[in-house]
C-alpha cells in the first residue's frame, strides 16, 4: 500500500509559528493551509505536501526573515521535527525568547551584542 499522508506540512507550519502565520505569509486563508495537513482521501486535502508554489513563498520569506527553512525540509522533515523537539523539552532562555524560526536570528544577535560589549 502507497503511503498517502506524511507529516512534512504540519512540521513546517509549527516551525514557522502556526497555521494563522502561514496563512498570513501566503496571503491566503487559514483553511488553504489546513487542507494541506489533510490526508489526501479527504476532500482537497493534500496529503501533507505543501504544493510548489507555497513552497517556493514560505521559502523566500524565511530567507527575507533569516528563518533557516531549506528545500529538503519539504521532503525529509526530521531537521524541523528534531528542532521542535527540542525546543518543546529544553527549558533554557535563549529558546524561550527565540522559538526555532528565530535560534538563527537570536544567535547572530547574541554575537552582535558580544561585539560591540567588546
């Protein structure tokens, strides 16, 4: 049997902050976004695949918002599946100020803020 339905869209959608911010990235309604974590015998759901041309945005917005979203994770999502692990067991302050979508962007803060103490 063909596997119809895999968990990529909702560890993408977690990982850039929710359905409702997804939505507002593509410009579209929060429900184009729900149907893409439908199984695929559900009426348009798209089986946990994001379709290309919402890749293709969800990707340019995290590259303008120094988000680290990169093309495999629409394929093999263990990366973003391990980060929100983490982030959901560790307890430390940098990931409670900075979910995963911004570890990258806090980091590079971090050393600014280093450099110029400096």
């Amino acid at each position: 049997m063909i596997k119809t339905y895999t968990k990529t869209a909702k560890f993408i959608i977690a990982y850039l902050g929710g359905y409702q911010k997804v939505a507002n990235i593509i410009n579209r309604n929060v429900i184009v976004v729900r149907k893409w974590t439908y199984p695929l015998e559900k009426r348009e759901g798209k089986g946990g695949i994001i379709p290309a041309k919402y890749q293709v945005m969800l990707l340019n917005y995290a590259d303008k918002h120094n988000i680290d979203l990169r093309p495999e994770d629409f394929f093999y999502p263990e990366r973003l599946q391990n980060l929100l692990e983490v982030e959901k067991l560790s307890s430390t302050s940098a990931l409670v100020d900075c979910s995963p979508v911004r570890v990258k962007a806090c980091k590079q803060r971090s050393m600014s803020q280093h450099h110029t103490h400096s």
